[in-house]
C-alpha cells in the first residue's frame, strides 16, 4: 500500500509529536501503522491535542495503545475557542496526560487573532505549571514573543520546542530555560541547511524527533500523508548532522523522551 512504501520502523524510536485523529481524517489506516509502530518495537508515539474537547474522544480512540500517549491543548490556531472556565483541566486531570499542549503563537497563519493567541498561550503556560506539567509549545514566524513568554512564564516541567524553526542561535536560549527541541521532517528538506545547523547544536539530552504527521512528510515522502513510520528518515538526517550512529540517537531521544514526558522505560 501507498502509505507504506517509504516506512520503516525503527527500534526504539520515537514519535513524539503526531495528531493520530487527524491522520485517520485523511484516510490513514491508523490501527495497522499502531500495529506496525507496536511490532517494530517503537518506544513512543505521542498524540498531541490541538482543541479544547478533543481528549475525550482521542482516548476513546487509541487509549487501548500502550505505546500512545497524550497531550492536551489549545492550538494556536483555535486559540479564539479557549475558555477559562476549566474545560480542559478537567479533561487532563482526570487522565493520563503526559503534556499541556500544542499552544504557542502563530504569526504565519494568525496575526488576526494574535490576542487570543497570546491569552490562550498565557493560560496554558499557567496550567502546565499548576499541573506540573511539561509544555508542548507551536512557534510559527514568533521565536522572539514565544521567548519572552516562556521566559516570565516558566513551566518547571519544562516543555517541548516541536517542529523547531528558529536558528541554531536560539538553541541555547530554550535550552537554557529548560525546553527540549524537537525536529520534524522538514530537516531533511534541500533548503534546510540552516535548520540542520540547529540541530547540530542542541545538546544530547535536550534533542527529539517527531513527525507531526499527518503533515510535513520527510524527504523520501514528502508530499504524502505523514506517519509515525517515517519518524525514522528524520532520525537519519539528524544522526547524520550530529555525527552520530543512528543507533546511538535513537537510544538518546528515547532517554529524553522518557525523561520529558516521565514515561516508564517499555
Ligand atoms: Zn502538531
């Protein structure tokens, strides 16, 4: 089948940023690329939420996954629905929730609702340090506001730079307030030079790898739905940009995931 033309699973690796509901919206047949992800003895595939009331139905979904966990929160992008009346506290404190988010800004898509944005952000940062909780933070085209608001804002958790953007000199500054950074497929992109120099410089215990698939595809699928199995192309990139071994890596990012996420070892 199409979808598993360029997929091979690797052992140990993780995916820890991807929207399962949103791939099987698209046509992916989630349960058998789980299956694969759980006989390929994958370490982690995190399912990160993105609206106010989605957790309820992701867990109903693929809670019966041990290999799945989640995050809940208001993407930037929906940030107009958040509302303060403890909705999704309630979801996350009665579960088995492992992140706050995705939340962040998005000055790309969304300078028209930039206030919602940054009062959703705001919240959501507060939450993730009430819950004690890590933070999984979208940063589109806003690296200096996202900063400044994790820097008077700081979850002591720590939390998740996803789908890293900025350049390599913005490394040290997330690191230095606790975040980790995380690389999608689009590292493997021709023209991403200046992201592989940033992910040259993250330091070994900070780095991770995620799809956020179903979009951004690494290169040899680009263009295509993306899936927990092509996690494995950007793992080889980032090995390659480090001069690391790819077994090496893998065993690194499952460590950081497990740390991050406070998740038992598998
Ligand atoms: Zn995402």
């Amino acid at each position: 089948m199409d979808h598993f033309a360029h997929a091979y699973y690797l052992p140990g690796s993780v995916d820890s940023h991807c929207h399962l509901s949103i791939m099987e919206q698209k046509g992916l047949p989630v349960d058998l690329i789980l299956q694969d992800c759980v006989a390929a003895q994958m370490s982690h595939v995190v399912d990160v939420g993105i609206s106010i009331d989605d957790l309820p139905n992701r867990r109903a979904r693929f809670g019966t996954y041990p290999i799945v966990r989640f995050t809940a929160g208001v993407h930037p992008m929906n940030a107009a629905t958040w509302d303060d009346h403890g909705l999704l506290e309630k979801h996350v404190t009665t579960g088995d929730v492992v992140a706050i988010g995705e939340t962040g800004l998005d000055w790309y898509r969304g300078r028209d609702t930039a206030d919602a944005q940054v009062r959703a952000f705001e919240a959501q940062l507060h939450l993730a340090r009430r819950l004690d909780l890590p933070v999984v933070i979208h940063n589109r085209d806003a690296t200096d506001d996202v900063y400044h608001m994790v820097r008077n804002i700081t979850p002591p958790a720590g939390g998740v730079m996803h789908c890293y953007s900025a350049s390599a000199q913005w490394v040290a500054r997330f690191v230095d307030l606790g975040f980790s950074i995380s690389f999608a497929g689009n590292v493997t992109y021709k023209n991403a030079a200046e992201l592989r120099d940033a992910a040259r410089v993250v330091p070994s215990d900070r780095i991770l790898s995620e799809t956020d698939a179903p979009y951004l595809s690494p290169i040899p699928a680009r263009g295509k739905p993306n899936h927990p199995g092509y996690v494995s192309h950007t793992i080889r990139v980032l090995a390659e940009v480090r001069g690391a071994s790819v077994d090496a890596l893998i065993e690194q990012i499952a460590a950081n995931t497990r740390a991050l996420f406070r998740l038992p070892p598998v």
